[in-house]
C-alpha cells in the first residue's frame, strides 16, 4: 500500500502543479522564469512548451549532479518527461481556447495558478520519487548552500529568469510574483502533505 499511496501522490500532484503552470501562463501577465524561456523557445525555435521542459529537464540532470557531489538521477528524465506531456496535454485540451479578459480575473488567474504549483509541487515531492529535475534544482540549491527549499526556489527562478529576459519571453509583473511566491507556497504546503504521507504508510490515517 505504500507504494500505491507514493504514486497517487505522484501523479497527482505532477497533475495538480502542471494545471497550475498553463493557468500562469493563460494569464498573460508574464510566465514563471522557466515557463517563460520554454514559451520564447517555443515562440524562436518551434516545438511545444512540454518539449522544451523536457530538453531544460535534461540539462538540469547533470546540473544537479555537479551541486550535489552525486550520480546524476537519470530516472529523474522520466518524471521531466510526463511533466512535459502533461503540460502539453493540458495546453491542448484543455486551455487551447481559454482566455482570461479583465486586469482584475488576470490576478486571480494567476494567484490561483501559482497557489496551484506550489500545491501540487509539495504533493509529488512526497512520493520520494525522482524528482522533477527544475525542482531537483531547487532541492540541490537548497542542499549545496544549506539555504531553505523556499530560497533554494527563488534561486532558480532568478537563474532560469536571464535567458527568459534575453529571448525576450512573456516577462512582466506576473513573473516577478511567481519568482519570489512559488518558493513560500510550496513551503507552506509542503510541511501538511508531509504529515499526511507519513500517516497514510503508517496505516494510522483515519478518513479525515
């Protein structure tokens, strides 16, 4: 049963936290750093934003590598990979059409979005599984610099945010919220789903 619990949280929560990417970057008021350079790379180069975080994913493997002192996690591709399509999938059938109108419904959108990420974020990351490796990142920042998953996140957005600037990417206020609001959020939630898992391996979960 354990393991049933670790990937329903799983995929759940890559579910949940790519939901939460296409309704930042449907509210069109600048995507999260790493969302932003996938959609310029989109925009100068062609393929989908799912296959650029796919390829960024990749990179990232050997990065993480190099902070940690370790042996890359290459079995970390495939959680980059299903994160892609999903993003994908959700842009396809579900948002291709959604348009968000009203300076007002774009915050929310976006707030909501956000809030998103950072629960699915701290859902999945309790399977223990590879993680995705941007938030591989974010965990190898935090583990190198013995800084918090929170510092650790804004980190890598801030990095991820200069070739965003450079291919001139959907950057605007939006993205600096999500910058410095993705860490916090996922912060804030990670510590209850936490809780959550360890009582359901331990058989002490009451329905609650």
């Amino acid at each position: 049963m354990a393991f049933f619990y670790r990937f329903l949280f799983f995929f759940a929560g890559l579910s949940i936290m790519t939901f939460g990417v296409c309704l930042t970057i449907k509210a069109e008021l600048g995507a999260g750093a790493w969302d932003a350079l996938n959609v310029a790379l989109t925009e100068w180069i062609g393929l989908t934003i799912g296959s650029w975080i796919i390829i960024e994913g990749a990179v990232l493997v050997f990065i993480n590598s190099l902070l940690v002192k370790r042996r890359p996690e290459l079995l970390s591709l495939l959680t980059i990979i299903l994160i892609g399509s999903l993003v994908d999938l959700w842009m396809f059938f579900v948002f291709e059409s959604f348009a968000v109108y009203g300076l007002m419904i774009k915050f929310v959108t976006l707030i909501l979005g956000i809030f998103i990420i950072g629960l699915g974020a701290a859902i999945y990351l309790q399977a223990k599984f590879p993680s995705s490796p941007i938030d591989g990142f974010m965990m190898a920042i935090s583990e190198r610099f013995r800084v918090s998953l929170m510092i650790g996140k804004t980190v890598g957005e801030l990095i991820a945010l200069i070739p965003a600037l450079i291919l001139q990417g959907p950057i605007g206020i939006g993205t600096i919220i999500i910058t410095f609001t993705i860490g916090p959020f996922v912060q804030l939630c990670f510590p209850y789903f936490e809780k959550l898992m360890q009582r359901l391996i331990d058989g002490n979960y009451q329905g609650k």
